[in-house]
C-alpha cells in the first residue's frame, strides 16, 4: 500500500505506541485522525506533528456516543485506514480479576474494535485502497500465566481478524492483525516492567513497534505480522506442540506468580 495521501484513523493515539505509530504516519505524509480520551494530550500530540490538517477527537469509545462522533467525523473527512491500537491491560492472576476490570477488558481489547470495523467498514469500502490493521500481541497466540483474561481479547482479536479477512477476500479492503511483543510504553505498570527484568524478556521500543507496523501496510497483500525472536518462534511451536511450550513456560511461573499476587 502506497501511504502518502491517505488518512489514518487512529484508536489509543496518545498512548506510548499510539504516540509513536501517529509520528511514523505523519513522516509519511498520512493526514491522522486521532482518538483518544484525553483532549490535552491529543492536542499535544497533533502540535508535535507539526500539520494542521491533522485531526483530533476526545472520546470514550466504549460508549455508544463516543463511537457515534467517531462515526461521523469518519464519515466527513473520509478514511483510508482503521488503526485499532487502543487496548487495557492487567498483571494478575484470574482470582483477583473484579468484574468491573474483566468487562473493561473485553469491551476495549475486543468489542470496540469489532463495533468499529463494523461501523467503519462502509467507508473503508468506498477507497480503491484500504486496510484495517487490529493491534493485538503475541499473547493472543501463547497463553501467558498471569494474564488470563488479556491473552483471552487478545486471542479474540486474532480470530476476529482471521474470519474478517477471509470475509472480505473479494473486496477491496486488507485487514491484518499485527502483534507487537513485549514493548517499552507506559502501558505497563511498574511490577510488569519488573517481571519482564526478572524473566529476562526482551523488549521493544514503541519506535521499532510503529516501523515494523509501517513496512506491514507497505507490502503489496499484508498478513499477519508477528514481531520478536523468539516469540514468533514460539508462535508457531505453540500452534503445532503447545505441551514444549507448557513446560518452557512452566519454569516462568514461580517468578510470575510473585509479580502478579
């Protein structure tokens, strides 16, 4: 996909790979509509940018209203591109997960951006181009003790892309799921950034998560995109003999558990 000219609508634009993903585009050209729900740092962000025709909307979407003025505002400048970047997530183990945190997690990981592609998807289909890019993790492909019930959205999200984008293999519009691992923002709290010091995890910048996302929409037919070695190995070894992958993980829980209790 050629990205000069297009327009991107962009979900948890504020955050630290959102923030990074909107400079990327914006180098490219992309004009950006940008959602978050925060209006000061959004227009943060839009004066960062540098470009006037960039655009900005305050919003909750998982309320009807928000998605409402998302709708609209779509609907007026026109979208080439669907970022669902925006997402919650939580280190604990399921005991402690309260209803409230559980239904906040799959309203924002896996509702909302269903009901978007849903609603958007008129819009998408009027471009000779388009692409909807859902932001999930290697998590939606290896459960991960300590994260149940984000590994669970996060697999959602992956299947919900798979069956949309054999929906849609006759139309015009790309839908990829794109699945960053471990990745320096401050999306994580202070005892996941330790266990992952702990565990020896490599992480990336949200620099390198937004670069990799662009060279994905550069390709002539973008798939699925899985980022990290050996994550993606893991990937794969999971799909064919997850008992391997039980055991790796396995030697992971001890020090797991001490984080997230």
């Amino acid at each position: 996909m050629k990205l000069s000219g297009k327009t991107a609508l962009l979900t948890g634009a504020t955050g630290g790979t959102g923030s990074a993903i909107a400079r990327a585009l914006a180098k490219e050209d992309v004009r950006l509509i940008l959602i978050g729900r925060n209006s000061e740092k959004l227009a943060q962000l839009r004066q960062q940018l540098g470009g006037s025709e960039h655009l900005t909307l305050a919003t909750d979407l998982t309320r009807a209203e928000g998605r409402r003025a998302l709708r609209e505002m779509a609907a007026e400048y026109g979208i080439d591109l669907l970022i669902n970047n925006a997402g919650v997530n939580q280190l604990a183990l399921l005991e402690q997960v309260s209803d409230a945190e559980l239904a906040t997690m799959i309203e924002t990981n896996l509702a909302v951006p269903m009901r978007l592609c849903r609603d958007l998807l008129p819009l998408l289909e009027a471009r000779s181009e388009s692409a909807i890019v859902n932001v999930g993790s290697i998590l939606g492909s290896i459960g991960y003790a300590g994260s149940v019930s984000y590994c669970a959205t996060k697999f959602g999200l992956r299947g919900f892309s798979e069956a949309l984008r054999r929906e849609l293999a006759d139309r015009s519009v790309q839908v990829v799921y794109f699945a960053p691992r471990a990745t320096t923002t401050p999306f994580n709290s202070d005892k996941m950034v330790a266990m992952n010091e702990a565990l020896g995890t490599t992480v990336d910048s949200a620099e390198e998560v937004a670069a990799s996302l662009l060279d994905t929409l550069r390709q002539q037919k973008p798939h699925n995109r899985y980022l990290g070695w050996p994550e993606k190995f893991f990937v794969r070894v999971n799909g064919l003999l997850p008992k391997l992958v039980d055991k790796a993980l396995y030697k992971q829980l001890s020090i797991i558990r001490r984080f997230a209790e």
